[in-house]
C-alpha cells in the first residue's frame, strides 16, 4: 500500500492535518456507497471503451465511401507494378492493403514489407496457406483483442505506477509550485499513455500515421471537454468559473486553432513545429508567474492584512482566545457571503465575479494591470479567503485546503497505492481501511522512522529476501484478496500479472510507497537486459556484439551498483535519502520511457490492424477507439476527484492535459518525423473526421466559457453535463453523417 506520512512536529502542521480530517469526516454508512459509485465507475469506464470501438466502427463504415482512405498515395500504376515485380512495399502504406486486387501471394508480401518494411502485427493473417483470411481473423480477433485491451491496461499502469511516481517526487522536492508542477512533470507523467501513443503512430507510417496521431489527440480533447467536464460539472453540483479556468479553456481553444493552422495548409516545417512547442512554454511561464505572483505578493499582503486585523482587534480588547480563532481563519467576525456568480460585500451591493477585482476598498489601491493579473491568475483574492460562507463554496475555490504559507496540495491518483494522494502528506484521500473508520474518523498513517541500513553484505544478502517475499505478499494481497475489484478486474490483472513482475524487476522506483531496498537493487541490475531487448527490437541494435568495454559498462556497472544499494540502502519501506534516490529515479525513468515507448508501438501496431480488417481509416480509429482507451482512466480519475471536493482542480485538468498532450506530443512526434525526412517539409492533408473533431474541440471550450461567465455569471452549472454529453452524441451524428 502507499505509505503515508504527515508531520505532528509544528502547531501548523497539526492544525493542516486537522484541516484535512474535518474536510474528509464522514459517516461509515456512506462507505459501501462510495465503494459502489467506484465499481460504476470502472464498469462506466468498460462500457464506454467499447462504446468508442463499437462507434469506431460504425464511424469508419459511414465514412468509409466518402473520405478519401488515410493512406499513401500511390505514385502511378508502373511504380505499383515494379514494387510487385520486386515483391518490395516498403514505400507503401499497410492501409493500402485492399486498395488493389493482389493475390493471396502478393497479398502475404505486402502485408510483411509494407510500412518502411515493418509490415502488420500478425503477417500470418494474409500468410497461411492452410486457412483463410477471414477464418483467422475471427479465430484470432477474440485474443487479440484481449490483447489489445492488455496493452491499454499496460500503457496506463507503466506510467501511473513506475513513470509518474519519480516526477512526483522530483516535483515535491523542488518545491515546484503546486499548479506550475501541475502542467509541466505532473502533466508529463499523466500524459505519457497519450504522447507515446501520438509519437509510434506518426513513426510507424510515415507518410499518414499522422492521421492515427491527430485523431487520437482530437478525440482524447473532445472526450476531455465534453463527457469527463460534463461528468465533473455533474457529480460536483456545478463548478466554479474563474480568471483561471477561462484562461485554461481560452489555451485549449488556441491550441487547436494553432494545430488546425499548422495542418490545414498542407505542410509541415520548423515554423509549425517550433510554434507548437513555443504555445507550450508560453502557457508555462503564465501558469509559473501567477504562481510566484501568488506566493511573492498576494500570501504576503493577506498575512499582513491580517495581523492588522488582529493587532487591531487586541488594541480593542479583544480576548487571546479571540484572537487565535481570528489567526486560525476561524473567525466569521467579517464574514461574507457569496451566492452562485456574484460576490456580496459587506454594505450588501452585488458585483459581477470579475469586477470584484476593480471594486473599491483594497482593489482600488492596486494598479489596472495587478488587478488584471489576479483576475486572470492561478488564484483570486477568494481562494485563500477562511471567510468564504463554505456553505457556498468550498475552501480555496473547489482546489482542496490551502496551506498557512499559501500553498496547496499537491494531488495525484494511483489506483493502486491510495486512490487521490496528497503528497504533500503524503495521506491517502481515498477509501483507507473504511472497514475501521469510526463514523467521525479518518485513518491516517504516519511515515515511520528511517530504518537502518544493513551493518555487513551477509546481513544485507540474509535480510533481502525476506523484504522481498513481505513485498511480494503484500503485492499479492492488495491485488488478489481486495474487495474493491471484481471478478473482471482479477481476471484482466492476472493476464497482466506476467509484465507487472517483468516491469517490476527492471524498474526501480525508489518512493515512498514502492520502495522495497532488495527489489531495487535487482531492478537496478537487471535493467540492462532490458534496455538490451528494447534497443534490439526496436532499432535493431545489438549492443552485446559492441566491444568489451562497452559490455562491462552496460551490464556489470549496474549490477555493482545493485550490490551497493542492497548493502547500504536502508532496510524496510522507508526510501533513502534524497541525494541517492534521484539517481535511481533517473534510471527508473529512462527504463519506464522504453517501456512506454514498446508498448505503445504494439498497441499502434495492433489496432492498425484491427483498422485494415475491418476496414476502418486509422483516423477514426485514433478519434474514437485510441482515444477511449487512453481516455477511459482520466475519466475514473477526474470524476473521483471531484467527488472529493476538488472540481476546480478535476475540471482544469481536463483542459489542460490535452493541450499538453497535443503540442507536446505532436511537437515531438513531427520533429522525429521532419528529422528523417532530411529537412523537407512534411506533407499533409486534414480530412472530413479531423476537420470535424477541430470544430467541436473548439465549440466545446466556447461553451464552457459561454454557460460559465455570461450565463453562470462565475459559475458552471450542473446542468452543463447534460450539454457537454449532448454536445459529444451531436459530434459522433455529424461525423457519421458527413
């Protein structure tokens, strides 16, 4: 399980720790409710991916006579004609395969030397010569689409449980500032499913994976903004609607006019790739500055603000006991409150949720642009207010409780190690141990003292296997014998159970809550082997055949170094210190990325073929089948979180991972391909379904922004579900229609 840690050492902490146990009291009965709403949403989550196949399909059959097919031109009829003489398709599209009436034999050659020579998943499909196509597409299409569904499963946990974790840990102990952490490594590990699966599809074909990639991208953003925000809006009782959300949404409609721009003229150069990546940086540095505005000018001017107060009040006799209460934001002495879009100052007059900021009194003290800059940053001047009427809006506008010094939590999701995690606190905010919660307790467990480290190498080699079979069983415990999966989700993970021990023992994760010290020295020392098979299956090289030197520093260096950690890491489940755990995290984040990486080619290569078989453009399977795949656990966890009380923060990633996910794995996948291409421009075409999935992208956020400032007046309503859902059918009909 994940071990938590929370410091009982300051006044401030315990009062931080007690901040959060009152958010998260709540009756036992509620329990199996919440268990229940948990198991809907995975079987939602199910139901929905084979939505997205089952619409994959009826979108490609519908659009199939009337979208010129996503494959490679052919040059002319003598070109083919050589390429078949030659038994050579290496320049040819493997979704051209029934562009032409090929025999059975020419068939098999072009199904194993189409796509610059890597051919189709399962070339024995076309190949055999005892049974038929169609016979070994129906007897294979039951495993592989189990298969299929593993490598979804497999994508998603290799970067929640071995990619992310050493992201969170570098963002915590660089004191990263909360949101700016949010978009930048947070963003990269929850985004890497998306942007390893963006980068293989438009490097496995050249010439159109781009279309696979785009439509990917373009579904994954139109699942985001409509069906999880209509969800979040839905299971929050609406959503607040501020400076900051509209300028998330304002750079995802940016972000998609910019890549429709760059795409619809037809070519691909420097230009377009440099301003994808530089919209990127620009939403950084906004994102940074309001944080540092926010820590440097606002925390500070509100702390003296208030010990005026307090100064102020014990100047007129007010009690010590008073003035604590006051200190602690207890006090409702000045209390004001808001209603749904307006805020009501204490001489009763309304105003606008933006023109609080130009308001009279304290605003008016500020300049035009700091009264801008607020409005339109991470924060307003109501996030951190303790006199907010709760009964309204949650504290800290629907982002979880803020920090003395003005800090926030620092939320992540792991299914498996806690539900929603503040590691901060490391506590858990999920369901912990419900079973022996009393109705006013919550469970929270402190980080344990450092153990010590082994005092020789015999104690060292007599003491790992020990931790390494209470890892294993607790591992087993926590997977087999939980009660919160079901009989589908034990049968699924024992299918995966064989690549969760191979990533295991080859990726170290040396965090809290994965670290076990024997099972970090043999991931550390068996990692080459790893990168050995990688680099061979992928780029074809072998680095055992590279001299001696080269293979005593790639696989017996590790090994050394695996013997150190088993004999000088510290026993138990207590990590290291930071300066040896950041080296190992390096690794285990190289490692985890080839992980990614290969299992992201299978899944690219694996629903190509689906595509071909069922005649599908790889388009509409990157808009609705690779799209819900990697969109099903965003879904689980946005919803989960807004159900913790932290909608704001649920719905902002909704709009801000896709635009990470859009320009940083489109920027990355078309410089790799302009790269290869020996400095031409790359040629492409946007087709009917993309042009579609551009303009609902863009309609979305517009209505988001419409229903929350100029109807909501601050505020997104519940009811904005029932129009982002309906918003998303009204896309899937077009799309069919057109």
């Amino acid at each position: 399980g994940f071990r938590c840690s929370c410091s009982a050492t300051t006044p401030s902490a315990m009062e931080g720790t007690s901040n959060t146990v009152n958010q998260l009291k709540m009756p036992i009965h509620q329990s199996n409710e919440r268990e229940k709403t948990r198991r809907r949403l995975h079987h939602f989550g199910a139901l929905l991916f084979a939505a997205g196949l089952v619409m994959g399909l009826i979108l490609g059959a519908g659009s199939s006579s009337k979208v010129a097919p996503g494959a490679r031109i052919l040059k002319d009829h003598s070109h083919f004609e050589k390429a078949l003489s030659s038994e050579d398709f290496s320049e040819y599209s493997c979704d051209n395969l029934y562009e032409h009436a090929l025999s059975k034999e020419s068939q098999c050659v072009y199904a194993t030397t189409c796509n610059d020579g890597d051919g189709l998943f399962a070339p024995i499909i076309y190949c055999s010569t005892r049974y038929s196509t169609r016979f070994l597409s129906l007897a294979l299409g039951i495993p592989l689409l189990l298969f299929l569904i593993l490598l979804f499963r497999i994508l998603g946990s290799t970067a929640e449980e071995f990619f992310s974790p050493g992201l969170e840990m570098m963002s915590l102990k660089l004191g990263l500032p909360e949101r700016f952490a949010g978009v930048t490594l947070l963003a990269l590990g929850n985004g890497a499913p998306d942007v390893a699966s963006t980068v293989n599809a438009i490097l496995n074909d050249r010439k159109n994976g781009y279309k696979m990639a785009l439509g990917e991208l373009l579904g994954s953003g139109l699942v985001a903004s409509t069906v999880i925000v209509g969800a979040v809006a839905f299971v929050a009782n609406g959503v607040v609607c501020r400076g900051a959300l509209v300028r998330d949404v304002a750079t995802f409609i940016a972000t998609m006019v910019v890549v429709y721009l760059a795409f619809n003229d037809g070519t691909i150069t420097t230009r377009e790739i440099h301003g994808l990546v530089g919209l990127y940086l620009a939403y950084v540095c906004v994102v940074l500055a309001a944080d540092v505005y926010h820590r440097k000018v606002v925390v500070p001017r509100k702390q003296l603000a208030r010990q005026l107060s307090v100064e102020e009040d014990q100047e007129k006799g007010m009690s010590v006991a008073e003035t604590t209460k006051l200190m602690s934001g207890a006090g409702r002495e000045h209390q004001r409150s808001y209603s749904v879009g307006d805020v009501t100052d204490p001489h009763g007059s309304k105003r606008g949720i933006f023109r609080r900021y130009m308001s009279d009194g304290e605003g008016a003290k500020k300049g035009k642009l700091e009264r801008i800059i607020e409005a339109f940053s991470n924060y307003d001047e109501g996030d951190d207010d303790d006199d907010a009427d709760v009964s309204v809006r949650s504290e800290n506008g629907d982002w979880g409780h803020l920090e003395t010094d003005g800090s926030e939590p620092l939320m992540v999701f792991h299914p498996h190690h806690g539900g929603i995690v503040d590691l901060k606190h490391s506590e858990r905010i999920g369901s912990i141990h419900e079973k022996h919660l009393e109705a006013t307790e919550i469970e929270i467990l402190v980080k344990p003292t450092a153990s010590q480290a082994p005092q020789s190498l015999r104690e060292a080699f007599a003491t790992a296997w020990p931790e390494l079979l209470d890892y294993f069983e607790q591992f087993w415990s926590d997977s087999f014998y939980n009660d919160e999966y079901n009989i589908l989700d034990k049968f699924l993970m024992t299918f995966e159970l064989p690549f969760t021990i191979a990533r295991m023992l080859t990726i170290p994760v040396p965090c809290e809550g994965y670290y076990c010290r024997p099972l970090i020295a043999i991931s550390i020392a068996l990692s080459p082997l790893w990168l050995w098979y990688y680099l061979w299956d992928q780029f074809d090289v072998d680095i055992i055949d590279n001299t001696a030197v080269v293979v005593v520093l790639f696989f017996f260096v590790p090994v050394l170094i695996g013997l150190l950690v088993l004999r000088f890491a510290p026993c138990g489940d207590v990590p290291p210190r930071l300066s040896v755990a950041v080296p190992i995290t390096l690794i285990g984040f190289c490692v985890s990325a080839t992980w990614l990486d290969l299992v992201a080619d299978l899944l690219v290569s694996l629903l190509s073929l689906f595509g071909i078989l069922s005649h599908v453009p790889g388009t509409i399977m990157g808009l609705t089948v690779l799209a819900w795949g990697n969109s099903s656990q965003d879904l689980i966890a946005n919803t989960t979180v807004a159900r913790k009380g932290l909608s704001t923060m649920a719905i902002t990633a909704s709009f801000a991972g896709p635009v990470f996910n859009i320009l940083v794995g489109l920027g990355i996948g078309l410089a790799l391909l302009y790269g290869m291409g020996n400095g031409e421009p790359i040629v492409v075409e946007l087709n009917i379904p993309l042009e579609i999935g551009f303009l609902f992208s863009v309609l979305s956020g517009i209505l988001v922004i419409f229903c929350g400032i100029c109807i909501g007046k601050g505020y997104l309503p519940k009811q904005y579900g029932y129009v982002a859902m309906l918003l998303y059918f009204a896309y899937a009909i077009t799309s069919l229609v057109l």
